[in-house]
C-alpha cells in the first residue's frame, strides 16, 4: 500500500515518487502524467546524495491507469511513499 504524502515530503530522506497530472484539454477523463523518482540521502539541512529519475514524460492515461502505472513503479523500484500532484 501506498502512503500519499505533500509534494514537500518528496525532497526529504529517503524515496518517493512524485505524480504530476492535469485533465487532457478537450479529452474528458484522459489526463496527462508525469511521474518522478526520488531518492534523498540525509536531511533537509544535510543532504548527501539525492537522485532524480523521470519514469514517465507527459504520457496520456486515464486515472486508473494512472494509479496502476504508479503502483508498479513504486513496486520495482521499493517505493512506498508517493506525492499526488494535480496540475491546473
């Protein structure tokens, strides 16, 4: 199970994922999503190593996809924390 967290929590230690998506102009239910790996070593006033990964680049999906999409990520990558971020 996936633990939702604020999108400020993704630069603290440890990993999380960072999901980024908004409504598809004109495609009602089809939302564009973007999907970042994080990985923070240390904390926020001592960071030794921190990695970023893009898992997915403003791919169209639908919210169940979305979350299906995400859930397998988190697993292959041992991920339990995710930040959903609904763009305007």
């Amino acid at each position: 199970m996936l633990e939702a967290i604020p999108a400020a929590e993704v630069a603290l230690s440890g990993k999380a994922l960072e999901v980024r998506y908004k409504e598809t102009p004109g495609r009602p239910g089809l939302l564009t999503v973007s999907v970042l790996a994080h990985a923070v070593e240390g904390g926020p006033d001592h960071v030794r190593r921190s990695e970023l990964a893009l898992v997915v680049a403003g791919e169209r999906m639908g919210r169940e996809a979305m979350r299906a999409r995400v859930e397998a990520e988190a697993r292959r990558r041992a991920i339990a924390r995710v930040a959903w971020v609904e763009e305007t």
